[in-house]
C-alpha cells in the first residue's frame, strides 16, 4: 500500500511539472507576441508614410501651407500643454506629440476594425516599459482625451477614439 506522503509527492510532481510546461508556452507566447506587435508597428508606420506621400497637395496649398515643425520642434511639446475640446474641422496637429500619438494609435485600432486598448497596451506598443509610472501617465492623458472629446471609455479602462472622430474624415487628422 502506498504511503499518503508518496501520493503528495507524485501529485506535487506532476503539478510542478505542469507549471514548468505553462511557463514555457507563456515564454513562446510572449516572444511571438513582441515580434507581432513589431511587425504591426511597422505596418502602421507604413500606411501612414503612404497616406503622406499619396495625399494630394495643389500648388496654392504649398505655397501658403504654415512651416511644418522639424520632428524635434514637434516633440518638444510644452509641459502641461492643454487638449482643446474636439471639434469638427479640427486637426489633430492642435495636440502635442504624446496626445497625438494616442489619438493615432486608436486610430490605426479603428481603420483595421479592432476593439479599444487598455494603457498597458499602448505602453506596450509605443516601446515604452509597462511600469506603473508610464501606464499611469498613459492613463491621465488619456482619460484628458475623453473628457475633451478625442476619446471614449465605454469600459473602465478601455480606450477608443471617439465616434465623432472616428467619423470625421480622416478621423480628424
């Protein structure tokens, strides 16, 4: 007859060893996964570099068209810069670099017919680390997006671009 510790023992095994498959799959997962959301990221950067170059531009829009910002003016957004109330016929150049690259990424979420993110995920996908500190400053921008119209939170934490904005042409950009 076999002891009750030996039958913990063989059961605590197998468990263990189950475990030990689990985190394996989850690694496998994980590096699938990273390699996915890179090739999605590349992708997006894509279309929008075709969109740019396939945008039609006439002569008198060249001509009196504002001075673009070089990229560095553009990330040197003011701190504490405000998010205006959206509105039809506004473009989203009126936000800073951080807001519009939320507004972008939902964007991209909504062309390809994908459900709303979570601010782990937009961490995630802009490269950043998903500590609290950064999904959090995610997390404040925004919900100032939602309050100011860009965006909506139809579920506690899950963000997507507004309907409005979304039915604007070119989602308002």
């Amino acid at each position: 007859m076999p002891s009750v510790l030996g039958l913990l023992e063989q059961r605590e095994l197998a468990a263990r060893r189950r475990v030990d498959e689990l985190r394996e799959e989850v690694d496998r997962i994980e590096a699938e996964l990273t390699v996915a959301e890179l090739e999605w990221k590349e992708w997006a950067v894509a279309r929008s570099r075709v969109g740019e170059v396939l945008a039609p531009v006439d002569a008198t829009e060249r001509d009196h068209a504002p001075a673009v910002p070089t990229p560095s003016e553009a990330a040197a957004a003011k701190p504490k810069s405000q998010v205006p109330m959206w509105r039809e016929g506004l473009a989203w150049s009126v936000l800073s670099v951080d807001y519009q690259r939320i507004v972008q990424a939902l964007t991209d979420r909504h062309w390809l017919g994908q459900g709303p993110l979570i601010c782990q995920e937009l961490a995630v996908l802009f490269g950043l680390d998903a500590v609290p500190a950064k999904v959090e400053a995610l997390r404040s921008k925004a919900k100032r997006l939602v309050a100011r119209g860009w965006l909506t939170e139809r579920q506690p934490g899950r963000f997507m671009l507004a309907d409005a904005v979304a039915s604007w042409p070119d989602g308002g950009s």
